[in-house]
C-alpha cells in the first residue's frame, strides 16, 4: 500500500508552521526538510508532517525554564 503525503507550497508551509517563507526556503536547501516537486511543475511543495516534526517544541527533560516557583528568603 503506498503512502499518500501531504504536500503544501512553501507559503502554505509557512503559515503552517507559524514561521517566513524564507525559513522554508532556507530549511530546503540545508535538506531539513524534503523538497517534492510535481512533474512538468517548477512549485516546489513540502511534507505537512515533516514540517510539523521540525517546528513542534521538543520538551526539555531536566530543565527549569518556565517554572513558577521562587526562592523563598
């Protein structure tokens, strides 16, 4: 069974992933993300879950950002 993508054009993309246009462009050519195109197409389109993989906040095991409490002194 073949797997079917998700493909958006680089400006969906970005306002997919909350980030510029040019942040897309530039994560294509570092190959972060997998850049398709459709044959006899020059749109360059991107994978909705490989985007979604790279701008989703990883939790930070260990780490005290964020918390609320405060040193009582």
């Amino acid at each position: 069974m073949a797997i079917k993508l998700k493909l958006l054009s680089i400006p969906a993309a970005a306002i997919a992933g909350g980030v510029s246009k040019r942040s897309i462009e530039r994560w294509l050519a570092e190959g972060r993300l997998t850049r398709y195109e459709r044959p006899g197409r020059i749109r360059v389109l991107v994978d909705a879950a490989e985007l979604r993989e790279l701008v989703t906040p990883k939790a930070v095991i260990g780490s005290n950002a964020g918390s609320s409490r405060r040193r009582k002194g």
